[in-house]
C-alpha cells in the first residue's frame, strides 16, 4: 500500500512535468521521449537480469504489444495535449473514468460477465463526467474531450494487456509495450515533420529541457516499478482506491505550480466518478470473496 501510494504521488508530478514542458514543447514529442528513455532504460534492465525478450510466447504477442504501443500512443499523446488547456486537476478527474470504460471493454472484448450493479456505476460515472466537462467545455471547447480520448485509449490497454499470455513477465511487457509506444509516436513526430503539422513537429529542447525529460523517462520507469511491486503483494482490489490519490496530487501540483484549483462543478462531478469507481471496486471485492468462500466449500 505504501509503494502505491508513493507511485500515484509521483505520477501527477509528471503530469505537471509534461504541463509545465508543453508551453514549447509538441506534448507527443514529449510522450515519445519519456517512453524512449523508459524503453532504454528496461532494455538495460532486462539484459542485467539475463532474460530473453524474444521467445515463442512474446513472439506469439507481438501484434498485442503492437496495439498496445499504439493505443499508449494516443493516450499519452491526448492527456498531454489536453494538460496545455486544462488545468491539471480537471484533466485528471476526467481520465478517472477510465475504470469505468475498462468495466465496459471487459465486458465486450473478454466476455466478462458484469451485472446491473456494475452497469449502473458505470452510467453514474459518465455522469459526473458530464458534470465535469460541463464548465471546461465552454471555457476550454474541444480541448475537454481530449482526457476523455486518454481515458478510453488506456482502457484499450488495460484490455490489451489483460488478454496477454501469464507467461510473459511484466518487465518484458513494459519493455515491448513502451517500445512500440515510442516508435509510433517517432513515426508521428516524422510525419508531422514532412507535412509541416505544428502539433506534431519536433522542437529542439533546451539543455534544460533535455534534462527535464531524461529525469521525466527515469522517474516514470520508478513509479511504474512501485506500481508492479505494489501489484505482485496485494489484491489489485486493495490497490484500486489508492489510485485516486492522484486526483489529490494533481490538485496539489496544479495549485502550487501553476495557481490553478478546480471550481465547485469541478469537485461534485470528481465526486461522482470517484464514487462510481469506489463502488466498482467494492463490487469486484464483495464478488472475489464470494469465489473463494465457495472454492473453499467441501464437495459432497
């Protein structure tokens, strides 16, 4: 619990990061940089610990690790994007409907079986949703829809990663993963390049901003360890609700750094989403408790 709730401090600090570079920045070409430097720095990793990246099952995966890199693409690329109109907190609260869109793709690309308690959380979630983009889109316009883009990509890889076979680690699932997130958002930074689109092209970073992102790729790749540790001793379960504490973070970050904090609309609609989550999540548990009291059942 203690390493989840460090990684989700952590991470809307890279989200102020990624803010804070995109007043000169294309938010893509930071996203590719932070996965080039993250893949870099995995490669490293995976070869000190000897282990082999391409074998059958990886190579089996291969079209998986594909859509996934694809889909981290876009999701990264809108939230950044999306964090050079909005305020960090708003933006945030908007992308926590992702749980809630994956309790929807489990049920329509795994087969997962969710009932009219589930259904209905989702539908409150979307909601507050509403709620939020409400007030953002008559300041912001179609910028506030772009967390929504992000919400849904990463719930596409949250499925992706969840029909992958158990018998590839989680360190060579980043590795490939985060590899082919940075060579499709390369890919969008060369053609951005030739056909002179603004949001695509690449700007040389100032020393202090190669800096910046290097330490941005580094801090990622740690926060994305304390979550996988996290993972492998606890319940995603117990886990889940500690996600929400980077709604408090951004809300720090954005007030301290850049004067921002949300407004009253803002915090009821966060309210809403958090309550429909927590309540998918109380769900998953009470149904994951009643599985074991019956496999521990005598037969007979």
């Amino acid at each position: 619990m203690a390493l989840m709730t460090g990684a989700m401090l952590i991470v809307p600090g890279l989200d102020a990061t990624a803010k804070y570079l995109g007043e000169s920045l294309s938010p893509f070409q930071i996203g590719f940089l932070r996965y080039l430097v993250q893949t870099l720095i995995l490669l490293v990793i995976v070869t000190v610990l000897r282990r082999p990246l391409f074998t059958p099952d990886t190579r089996r995966a291969m079209p998986q690790f594909a859509l996934c890199g694809a889909l981290i693409a876009v999701s990264v690329g809108s939230l950044f994007w999306a964090l050079q109109y909005l305020p960090l907190a708003n933006a945030i609260a908007l992308f926590f409907v992702e749980p809630l869109i994956l309790t929807a793709f489990g049920a329509i690309f795994l087969g997962e079986k969710v009932g009219w308690h589930r259904t209905s959380a989702v539908a409150v979630g979307l909601v507050g949703a509403l709620i939020v983009i409400r007030p953002n889109f008559a300041m912001f316009g179609w910028a506030a829809m772009l967390p929504l883009v992000a919400a849904f990509t990463f719930a596409g890889v949250m499925t992706t990663l969840r029909s992958m076979p158990v018998s590839i680690d989680t360190i060579r699932i980043q590795t490939f993963c985060g590899g082919f997130a940075a060579v499709v958002l390369g890919i969008g930074m060369v053609v951005g390049q030739v056909l002179d689109v603004k949001l695509l092209e690449f700007t040389p970073p100032t020393s202090t901003q190669w800096m910046i992102l290097i330490a941005l790729g580094f801090v990622a790749t740690i926060a994305q360890a304390m979550f996988t540790l996290a993972a492998r001793y606890a319940e995603a379960s117990l886990l889940a609700p500690f996600q929400y504490l980077e709604i408090v973070g951004a809300t720090a970050y954005g007030y301290l750094i850049f004067h921002e904090f949300p407004d009253g609309l803002t915090w009821l609609g966060t309210a809403v989403i958090l309550s429909a989550g927590l309540y998918v999540i109380h769900r998953e548990r009470t149904r994951a408790k009643a599985r074991a009291r019956l496999r521990q059942m005598p037969l007979g």
